[in-house]
C-alpha cells in the first residue's frame, strides 16, 4: 500500500487481536465480550469483534468492516437481492408459463415479499445492533422479532394454499386463522415493553403458539398425504436433529467462531437456504395442481 494511502488510512482495534487498516474516514473500533454494553450481552460464546457506541451513520459504514455481524447483516441484504429477483422472475417468465392464474400472483406476491421483509428487518438489527443508544438497539430488535413472524407468514401462506388447493373450506380456515395470529403477533412485537423482563412469559407463550399453531395444518396435510411415514415428516425430524447438534457445537468452540462460522451466521445462510427451498417447492407445487386437476368432488373431513 502506498505510503501517502497509510497516512489517510484510519484502524480499526480487534479487541485482543492487532490492528487493521480499514480505508473509512471515522474510527470504528471492535470491543470484547467483556467491553461492551450489558444490553449486547447476549451470546457469551463469541468473545471478540464486537461493534459499540456508534451513531447511525457509523453503523451503516460498518456494513464495510470485519466484525463478527459482517457475515449475518450480508448474508441476508445478499438473500433480499436474491427473493427480489426471483420476484421479478416469477412475474414476468415463471407464471405467464405455467399458465398461472390470478391466485397465483397473488400467493407469489405475498410469499417473496415477506421473505424480503424478513431479510431486511434482520440486516437492520444487526447493522444497528451496535447504536450507542439502547432504546434504538432494542427497537431494531423489535422490528427483527417482528420480521421473523413476516417470514413465517410467507412461508405458511403458499405452504396452506397449494396443500389444501383442492379443499376451499380447510385452506381458507387456515389461512385466516395464521392471518390473524400472525398479525397479533406483529403488534405484540412492535409494543415497546416487548422485550422487557415483564413480557417474558408473553414472548414464550407467543413463539410457542407461532410455531405450535403450524402443527395442525401439517398433520392435517400428512394425514391427508400418506400419514406420518411420508417423506416430509421424515425431512422435519431430519431438520430438528440439526439445529440441536448446531446449538450443541458451538459451545464447544468458545472463541474460535467469532468472525466466521458462528451459530447465529450459520442460522442466517439456513433460513435463505429454506426460504429459497420452501420457493422452489410451491413452484414445483403449482405446476402439479396445474397439470393435476382436483377431484371433482372433495372431502371436507
């Protein structure tokens, strides 16, 4: 590097580790697990490369930077550009092929763009995660939990309309019912006592319910399908087994993932990895109720 270009060049300190040139105008540094604020205290096994007490606008330069939240802010601003262009892909080219109809739009619509909500509530949490004020922090956090329900919303949106495409009463009432809860549960995320320790039994209570909720229509649907030993039960319970032996992992590697390969980063390229699966199945979906006519008498049982 040019000498005149060190003069210019500004650092960045990695806690315990050297420091970096990083071509930014401002001073950023990274704090261990032990220096920063109670309020970011939350995964004690990542120990090091942590951004604090930045204002806004250093918060958006640290997009640039190597911290420990650079892999999950890009992997999902990366998985908004991606749902964005399959968007516009299926609109244009996928659909008008498949002979889609209004419906179809429409169910398409709704599931990419809460898929793109959800990505980008989540690279705003963790690129302002490190706001030198905790009330701005904690409501990123809020619009991230909020984010989460948005992408669950577009996961169960399609899920239940091509499970039941065939059944109009069943795919309705569950629609309706994941509607409703889903949207009591962006307002419940959204109120400013959230996340405070008097609606902890409250945040349970509705995680338990945003996931519970999803068991009734699935075994309805593998009822329907074949029964428990069919393959999508199987594929759950092959889901299941992997994020307990992620969890499992990475307390046993204390100190050795904090800028890469984290359970947190690894989370975040799994939840693009499924949302981009859970698309390619509702395209693979359409085009079999398209080419497979429903019964024309069906069972509301």
């Amino acid at each position: 590097m040019p000498q005149k270009l060190l003069k210019t060049a500004h650092y960045i300190e990695l806690g315990s580790y050297q420091h970096w040139p990083v071509l930014i105008p401002q001073r950023i540094r990274l704090y261990t697990y032990e220096q920063i604020p109670l309020f970011l205290k939350e995964n004690p096994y990542i120990t090091d490369g942590y951004r604090a007490h930045l204002p806004s606008k250093l918060c958006l330069k640290s997009i640039f930077i190597l911290s420990n939240e650079t892999v999950n802010i890009w992997s999902h601003l990366l998985g908004f550009l991606l749902f964005f262009s399959l968007g516009v892909n299926d609109l244009s080219s996928v659909l008008p092929a498949s002979g889609a109809n209004r419906e179809d739009y429409v169910i398409y619509a709704i599931g990419l763009f809460c898929f793109q909500v959800c990505m980008l509530c989540s690279v705003g949490y963790h690129l302002f995660s490190c706001h030198r004020s905790e009330k701005t922090c904690r409501r990123w956090l809020a619009l991230d939990y909020a984010g989460i329900s948005v992408g669950i919303l577009g996961c169960y949106v399609p899920g239940i309309f091509y499970a039941f495409y065939c059944n109009a009463f069943w795919r309705q009432v569950y629609l309706l019912t994941v509607l409703s809860l889903i949207l009591a549960v962006f307002c419940a995320q959204v109120h400013p006592r959230y996340l405070s320790n008097d609606w902890r039994r409250i945040r349970m209570a509705i995680f338990c319910c945003v996931a519970g909720i999803s068991v009734i229509p699935a075994c309805h649907w593998v009822l329907l399908t074949g029964g428990f030993t069919s393959d999508v039960v199987q594929t759950i319970v092959m889901h299941k087994t992997i994020l307990f032996l992620k969890h499992l992992l990475i307390s046993h590697v204390l100190g050795q993932l904090n800028y890469l390969g984290a359970s947190h980063q690894l989370w975040h390229i799994l939840v693009v990895v499924m949302f981009y699966w859970w698309h390619q199945t509702a395209v693979h979906i359409m085009h079999f109720r398209h080419t497979q006519p429903c019964p024309t008498r069906t069972s509301r049982s």
